[in-house]
C-alpha cells in the first residue's frame, strides 16, 4: 500500500502484473492509500512488489507492506474503481 493519485499507479501496477503473468487487483481506498492483492509465481509476484516500490514515473511511494496469504485470483488482473 502507499499514497499514490494521479499518476497512472493502478494502470501501471495493472500492465506491469499482466506482463509478469500475475492475476489480482488493484484499487485506491478512501485513506488515499492503494491496495494490491496478487497471485501468481513466487518470483513475478517479488518482481511486482519491487515494482511497486518506486511506481510509474511520477509516482513517490512513501512506504509499503505486505502480506503473504493463500488467496488466490483468477484469470484476470483488474483495477478496481
């Protein structure tokens, strides 16, 4: 999660997933903070997360975290509005 608006965060975390063959979602919360949640193979998915960390290029991602779970998607990576 970090605070991200305006700056094509979710579109890039969106094609970056789908290039990296993962499935999920992504979406901004009202706090201004965005939400991930990926499956996929455990490398891609570290891949992403390093992504993440520094965003599109007018993206300042102050921090983020993280949580490992079982959950899985399907076949798709979405953003959620």
């Amino acid at each position: 999660m970090g605070k991200v608006q305006g700056v094509w965060f979710r579109k890039g975390t969106q094609n970056t997933a789908i290039d990296l063959g993962l499935f999920g979602d992504v979406q901004n919360l009202k706090d201004g903070s965005v939400l991930v949640r990926v499956s996929g193979k455990r490398e891609e998915v570290l891949k992403l997360l390093e992504w993440c960390k520094k965003g599109t290029p007018h993206s300042v991602v102050e921090s983020i975290s993280f949580e490992e779970t079982d959950s899985e998607f399907h076949k798709t990576f979405d953003i959620i509005r």
